[in-house]
C-alpha cells in the first residue's frame, strides 16, 4: 500500500511543482496550437482536406507536445540532483516511474481533451455523436505515449543532445499507438459510426497494456547508476 | 603492451565457407530449380531471397534483446558484445529487407514504397536499431552503455509482436501470408516451400558467420580498452572476458 502512496505523492508533488511554474503547460499549449495552425496552413483551404486530416492533425499536434511534456518532466528534478533523492525512497522504482507517468498522462489527456474542440472547430470536423468514444480514445491514446515518453525520457535525461534525442527513440515505438488512436479518432469524424472505433480502442488498449508492463519493469534499469 | 595474438580458429573458417556455399546454392535454386508462379511469374524469385532475409532479421533481434537481457542478469562483457553484433546485424538483414521487398512491390504492386504495415513496420525496426547505435555512441561507460542498450532492445522485441499483429489487422496492400502461423495450413507450392526454407537456413546460416565474426572483433575491442584503463592508471576495473 505504501508504493501506491509514495507513487501518488511524487504525481502530486509533480502536479504541484507544475502548478507554481507552469512550464509543461504553458510550453505545450502553445506549442500544440501553433502546431494546429502551421498544418492548417500547409494543408491549404480545401474544406473536404481539412475535415479529413483533422484526426491526425490532432494527433500530430498531441505527438509533438507529448515528447516536450515528457522532456519537462525530469528537467525541474534533474537541476537540483532532486531526481537521485527520489530514488532513494524505499519503494521500488517501478512507484517512481508510475508517479511520474502518471502526472504525465494527465496533463496531455487534459491537454487532449482541449484540443479536441478546438481542432473541431477549426478543420470543420463532426463529431457530435462520438464524443465520449472520442474522450476515452484520446486518454487512451495519451498513455500509449506517455509511458513511452516518460520512460525514454528518464533514459536520455543525463545524454548529451537529449533534446532531438528523445524524439528520434520514441517515435518509433509509438507509431502502433498513434496508428491505432488516428484510426479510431477517423472511425468517428468521418466514419460517422462510433461503433466502427470500438475495435480500434480495444487495440490501443492493448497497446497500452503492454507497454506498460514492459516498461515498469525495466525501468529499475534505466536510472541504476 | 601487445595483446596477445589471437588464432583464427579453422572452424571460423570452415563456416565461412559453408555460409557463402550455402547462399549461392540457395540463389540457384531459388533462379534455376524453382518453378515460375502462376500468378507472378518469374517474380517469385525475388521473395526466396526477400522472405528469408526478413525472417532472418527477426531472428537477429530477439539474438540481440535476449543477449542484452542476459548481460543485465550477469554484467558479462561478452553478453554486450553478442547484443550489437545481434543489433548490427539485425539492422543489415533489415535494410536489406527493405530492398528486397522494394524490389520486389514495384513490379507486383506498382508503387516502390507502400505504406503497408509490414514494410514501414520493418523501416521502423531499423530505425530502432539506429536508435540503440546512437544512444551506445552517447555513453562512455561500457557497463552502463551496456545496461541502456539492453534495455532499448527489449523495447525493440517487445513492438515486433505488435508488428505481426499490426500485419494481421490493418490489411493492406503486403501480399497475404502463405504460411500462416496460426496453424491455417500451407499454400505454397512443395517444391517452392522446399526452396524458400533451404533459403531461410542458407540466410541464417550466414547471420551466424557474421555474429561470430562480429563478436570475435567486439572481445578485442573490450580487451583493448580494459588495457587502456590500465595503462591509464585508472580505476583497473576487473574486465570478466
């Protein structure tokens, strides 16, 4: 009981710390809109192109944001040597990386969920019907690629050029998420047909499953100096 | 200081020599022996050397996470070793799966790239494995170097069930499996079959010349900087070989 403890107080202390400095938020809320508004630009004024890239411009947008969240997350911990305090907390490192995923996952399903109406109104796509599908695709999606983000960050957080690093490693291994959370995000906007997601989801969960244990148990790994 | 001269074990060289022998036989076959297809003609040809290469490519993988597992379980030097010579060899089976199966999607399919999952899935292993090159070349120390590779390649085993997977539910435009794994029985020709698994082994066997090559020349690399560390006056960290 006292690993789930200590793994909710390092997402909270997490939380907290992000709350005061705002440094993920501010960085990836604008870095996403700008995203939105760069591909709505390069995507020209085709309003049947707009309305058809829409999942993956949302996609695109949550993916580049998703890596700069991730990069952020040891940044704050790793001035300070704060980082090497958190390790040497009796619980195992499995808590420590869940924590960190956790606060992670939140603020870009939060992040998502923002997005979503935004990228609606500004590709001109449908999705009244399908929006609780939409919603638990998007916090599906989000934790494919947080907890892959979150666990190569922690690997490149003391390499040189960690910044283009992290970006080149993980995209990658993320790809079957993304596929699978665009898929489910179109099944919607232009499928029209929410059921046609379902499958989709069912996959991206999976997805998720087994990244996530492959991930917390070889975390430990990772930060052992 | 020299290091000790090391002998050509004859064997190595006995196994070079099987490895290419075994190669050409299987090109013959695969261009002479082989009977055309019904469908694509003399273009089967190229999938002999395509469908082994790739098979191969798996197989130089999970050699590599397995050896990057047993490195983290004993901190061996050898283990690390074994794991990139897997991992190179791993992303040469895989570029060349790329090529065969470019070569061979221009004529049948008409396009050189598709993004069809198989293909761009095995682009992805590739770039994976630059991936683990990369970060290796970021890290000085061997053991911790060692642990993050390791730890890469699991991750590079863990998505290739989730590539065959992918192969089996986006259905796209790769050619279906004529051997499928499932237990759905055979749909390829006898002597085809015959051709194509003497290929398979003939690839495999050459993957495991290169791996003892590979790591013959990795066991110098670790001795040479075990010296160097001495000479240095360094640490004089003990280098179980």
């Amino acid at each position: 009981m006292s690993d789930v403890r200590a793994l909710l107080a390092i997402a909270w202390k997490d939380l907290r710390s992000e709350a005061r400095s705002r440094a993920a938020t501010v960085a990836t809320v604008f870095f996403s809109s700008v995203t939105l508004v760069v591909l709505a630009f390069a995507l020209g004024r085709d309003a049947d192109v707009m309305t058809r890239a829409a999942p993956g411009v949302l996609w695109v947008a949550l993916a580049f944001s998703g890596v700069i969240s991730a990069a952020q997350a040891y940044q704050s911990d790793l001035i300070e040597g704060a980082f090497e305090q958190l390790l040497t907390l009796p619980v195992p490192r499995a808590a420590v990386f869940l924590g960190k995923l956790l606060t992670n996952w939140l603020t870009m399903t939060i992040l998502g969920w923002v997005l979503l109406p935004v990228t609606a109104i500004l590709f001109d796509a449908p999705i009244g019907s399908g929006i609780p599908i939409l919603l638990l695709t998007i916090a599906l999606g989000t934790l494919g690629f947080s907890i892959i983000a979150t666990f190569y960050a922690a690997l490149t957080a003391n390499l040189q050029a960690r910044e283009s690093l992290l970006p080149v490693l993980m995209f990658p291994v993320v790809v079957p998420v993304l596929l699978a959370a665009v898929r489910a995000t179109d099944a919607i906007v232009t499928g029209g047909d929410p059921s046609l997601a379902g499958d989709w989801v069912q996959l991206l969960a999976g997805f998720d499953l087994v990244y996530l244990v492959v991930t917390s148990a070889i975390f430990h790994i990772v930060v052992e100096e | 200081m020299s290091l000790a001269p090391s002998r050509r074990p004859a064997w190595l060289n006995v196994l070079a020599g099987a490895a290419f022998l075994s190669v050409a036989i299987g090109a013959y076959l695969g261009l002479r022996v082989s009977p055309p297809d019904v469908n694509q003609g003399d273009l089967i040809r190229v999938m002999y050397a395509h469908v082994s290469v790739a098979w191969v490519s798996f197989l130089a993988v999970g050699v590599a996470a397995l050896a990057g597992i047993a490195f983290l379980w004993r901190g061996r030097p050898r283990m690390d070793v074994i794991s990139v010579a897997g991992a190179e060899t791993a992303l040469l089976y895989g570029a060349l799966t790329i090529i065969g199966g470019m070569t061979y999607s221009k004529p049948t399919l008409n396009t050189f790239w598709t993004w069809d999952a198989k293909l761009t899935l095995t682009a992805l292993m590739v770039a994976l494995l630059a991936g683990v090159f990369i970060v290796r070349g970021l890290i000085d120390e061997p053991q911790r170097r060692g642990r993050v590779s390791a730890v890469i390649l699991i991750v590079v085993l863990a998505s290739l069930p989730l590539n065959y997977l992918a192969a089996e539910w986006f259905r796209t435009l790769h050619p279906a499996k004529a051997i499928d794994l499932t237990g759905g029985g055979v749909t390829i020709d006898g002597t085809m079959l015959t051709i194509l698994l003497y290929n398979v082994v003939a690839a495999g066997l050459m993957f495991v010349w290169l791996l003892v090559e590979r790591v013959r020349i990795g066991m110098r690399e670790v001795e040479i900087d075990a010296r160097r560390v001495q000479a240095d006056g360094g640490s004089g960290e003990v280098v179980r070989v």
